[in-house]
C-alpha cells in the first residue's frame, strides 16, 4: 500500500525505478521519499552539490505522471539517528494508510 522510495544520487537514472514510480502514482500507492544520507544531486554547472534534485533534474529524468509526487516531503536518512529515521518512516506510512 505504500512505496518507499530512496532518493539516492542515480535513482532518476534507474529505468526500473522510474517503472516502480510510475506504477505507484497510476495505481494510487502511496509513495514515501527517503532522501539517503550523503546523496547530492548537481547543479547547473554539474556539479553533486544539491541535497534534493532540482526541479530541472526532475523534470527532464522523472516521467511526467510521476512528477507531482515527488512535491510531497522527503524523510532524511542518518546512520547517526537511525532510530528517529525508523521512527518518522512508520509514523509517515501510518498517515499516508490513514488518508
């Protein structure tokens, strides 16, 4: 009923996730974003300095039906906090089931 979906450095990259993406958004799954801690995405100039992708980036890599999903906001990953990271994870996944 929910997809977690990480947003890692080459996600937008990846034909399957971008498949599984535009899966959710057809089927009405909620989708929950994960941003993995250290991923950087670049800027105009190419260089990984961003810490979410940039409307350009989505726009030219992310499907269009699956754009409007990814206005929702991410949940940050940290290895140092891993147990408040699991904590927000299940709290946004309860919401989302209760909508």
């Amino acid at each position: 009923r929910t997809l977690i979906f990480v947003l890692s450095d080459n996600v937008f990259d990846s034909e399957w996730c971008m498949k599984e993406l535009v899966a959710a958004v057809r089927n009405g799954v909620k989708v929950v974003f994960v941003l993995k801690e250290g991923a950087k995405w670049p800027d105009k100039q190419g260089q990984h300095v961003l810490n979410f992708p940039p409307p350009w980036l989505i726009s030219a890599k992310v499907p269009a039906e699956a754009q409007p999903a990814l206005l929702s906001k991410a949940i940050s990953h940290n290895s140092d906090y891993y147990a408040a990271f699991a904590k927000d994870l299940l709290q946004r996944i309860d919401a989302q089931q209760e909508q």
